[in-house]
C-alpha cells in the first residue's frame, strides 16, 4: 500500500472513531476499504451501516469513486433510491448500494478521503 493511500486509512480512523475500518491491499498500490458502524441520518433504517470505496494507487490524484453502503438501508418515508443512489450492486462480496458522487478536483489533489465520505454522507442525509 502507498504511503498516500496508508495515511488516508489513518485519517479515516481519527475522522471516524467510532468505525471499524478493515482495508484489503489491491497489489497495485491502493486499497479497499470497508467502514463498519457508520452512522446515517435518522430518515434511514437501518441508520447504521457500512460503507464501501476503493482508495486507487494514484490518490490523492485520482478520486475515491463510487462509494457503497449496505444494501439493507431504506428510507423511512418509504421513497426508493434515484440516481445518483442506485441498487444492485456489490462491492467486496456484499450486496451493496452504489453512491455515485465524483469530484473532478480529485485529479489536482485537492480532496482528502475524509472530506469524500464526508460528502457523501452529507450528499444523504440531504436527500429529498
């Protein structure tokens, strides 16, 4: 793993200390990273879940995209998901919701990987 992409896993930690984060070399440099115990809006059930992502050999020059939660989590007011957030997916194994969010900006290095879940998590708790 790359010291970049080590230093990401160690500022999700301290971002998130509440998760469990387990990382899986991807033998190029990058990594897949599983985020357990992560907490969603109220208007979710379950309002916990994991969320998944692939850190790529190039960060902080390339973008951490898509981004995936357990496919369990349903929204409350009983809307579906639209695109952006789509079903049907998989990542690492599980069945998985896909959170289409890409930063352009990610090729200057101008993200963090804590500042991408961040994102994405504020892009859902925002949802209409």
């Amino acid at each position: 793993m790359k010291t970049e992409v080590a230093s990401a896993v160690e500022e999700l930690k301290r971002q998130f200390p509440d998760a469990t984060v387990v990382t899986v070399e991807d033998g190029q440099g990058g990594a897949y990273v599983v985020m357990e115990n992560m907490v969603l809006d109220s208007r979710f059930n379950p309002s916990t879940t994991w969320i998944g992502f692939h850190i790529p050999p190039l960060y902080p020059y390339a973008d951490i995209y898509p981004v995936f939660m357990g496919d369990e989590v349903v929204r409350v007011d009983g809307k579906a998901f639209e695109a952006p957030v789509t079903r049907g997916h998989a990542f690492q194994g599980r069945s998985a919701i896909q959170v289409s969010r890409r930063n352009g900006a990610a090729q200057a290095g101008l993200q963090k990987a804590t500042a991408k879940i961040l994102k994405v998590l504020h892009y859902l708790n925002q949802l209409p």
